[in-house]
C-alpha cells in the first residue's frame, strides 16, 4: 500500500471512530434536562421476528408502549383512567428516543431505551380519554434546586461551564453523559466537540463553580482548576476527570 493510500485509510479510520463516537447524541436533536417529566429512561425490550429489522421495530413499538405506561404510572392521578393508545396514537405523541444499550441476532432484538414524549400532545391524549394529571407532577424542581448536604439554595441565574473530559472509548463517553446528566442543578449538557480522547461538553447549572464541584462529585466527578482552551464561557472552562480526586488543570 503506498504512502498516500495508507494515510487516506488513517483518515477515514478516525473518520468513521468520530461518527461511532457521535452516535448516541445525534439521536438527541435537543440537549437533555435533568429533570425533564416527559423523559422515561431504561426501558427494557426484547423482540423477535423474521428478520433484524423487524425485530427491532417490534421492539421499539414494545418500548413506546412501556414508556407510555410508565408516564401515565408517574403522571396520571386517577390510574384507572389511564388509557391505553395504540402504535399510531404512541407514534404521534413521542418526540424521540435514544437506544441506550442494544444486542441483537438476525431475528432478535434486545435493548434498553430512553424514550420522550410530546408536552402538548400526550397531554391532550390523557385529557381527551378522561386521565387527570396529578398535583405538581409536572412541576420542575425550583431553578437552582440542587440537593447538596448543607450547601444553601442556590438564588441566581443558571450559568455555563465549559468541561474537558478525557475519554477511551464509546462506552466510556456515553456513560459519562449519562452520569452528566444526572448532576444534582444540571439544567442542561450539550456536547460542544468530539475529539478521539476527549469530550468537550457545555452545562448549565444552577450555581457557583465551588457547587458545580461538589454537585460533579455526587455523580462521580473531579473538577480541576480552570484551563484554556479558547473557549468564551463567562463561568469558565474546567479539565474534568473520573473518581474523587481533583483533575490536573492544563495552563499551556
């Protein structure tokens, strides 16, 4: 193989590795919240057919359904009203969902799904067929809210941090943006760029740096010391790292 062709091959080995690695988020056309009440996450499912791809339409059917029931089960005050929609009615009231975790043969399929419903059209199926959404179900946790142990309530504006995390592969980065999204006072987490070692990621939190690292702490974070990287964030860009020690912060 000659020089140039071997380079191209580089090329487009890492080529494919950024898409493989991009894969679970362009599944998700709006950063996830935290505390999101259409949003059902670990839906089991397994399904069979005649062929991979009808197994796993089967199984993502099966999924909306079990989704729907966990919703109405979350939401709904009186359950024995809770309707039961068919797959057209549950195709129209879904947003998207995220397969998190998949295995399959030629005529199997089995995965665990986050799936997310309409606001505006799951409310008007459960209120068309007589269901009552319960007092406050839908109430998000006030702004700033972050359940940290004697730490005050944090009062102002959300703010933006920049975080560096270093990854090692696919299964490493989706199970740190899940950990993310799951930090106590993460409004939001938006993946900002996707290198073969590390993820540049957004949050907006409600709180100071010094919550952010405890809150970062609770879901099995160490925030190091500000670092550059060229970014524009008015709260700060920190290296992030794995486990309770804090990350070394990069000054060059």
């Amino acid at each position: 193989m000659t020089p140039k062709r071997i380079a191209l091959s580089r090329f487009w080995g890492f080529f494919a590795l950024i898409l493989l690695l991009l894969a679970p988020i362009l599944s998700l056309p709006g950063a996830a919240r935290a505390d999101d009440p259409w949003e059902v996450r670990d839906i089991t499912v397994d399904a069979s057919a005649d062929s991979a791809v009808a197994a796993r339409d089967k199984a993502i059917a099966q999924g909306y359904a079990r989704a729907f029931d966990k919703l109405a089960e979350r939401l709904v005050a009186n359950q024995g009203a809770a309707p039961h929609p068919d797959l057209a009615q549950l195709d129209s009231m879904v947003r998207d969902f995220e397969v998190q975790t998949e295995r399959g043969s030629a005529t199997r399929w089995i995965g665990t799904l986050t799936v997310r419903f309409r606001p505006d059209r799951t409310q008007a199926y459960l209120s068309r067929n007589g269901a009552k959404i319960a007092a406050g179900a839908l109430e998000a946790p006030p702004a700033g809210e972050t359940t940290l142990a004697g730490v005050e309530p944090w009062s102002g504006p959300a703010q933006r941090f920049g975080l560096v995390l270093p990854i090692a592969s696919l299964a490493d980065w989706t199970s740190a943006r899940d950990a993310l999204q799951r930090t106590p006072g993460a409004k939001k987490v938006e993946l900002m760029g996707l290198a073969r070692n590390e993820a540049r990621v957004a949050i907006e939190y409600a709180g100071d740096v010094e919550r952010l690292r405890l809150a970062l702490q609770q879901t099995g974070f160490a925030l190091g010391a500000p670092i550059n990287v060229g970014a524009n964030n008015a709260a700060g860009t920190f290296q992030l790292a794995r486990g309770g020690a804090p990350a070394s912060s990069n000054t060059n």
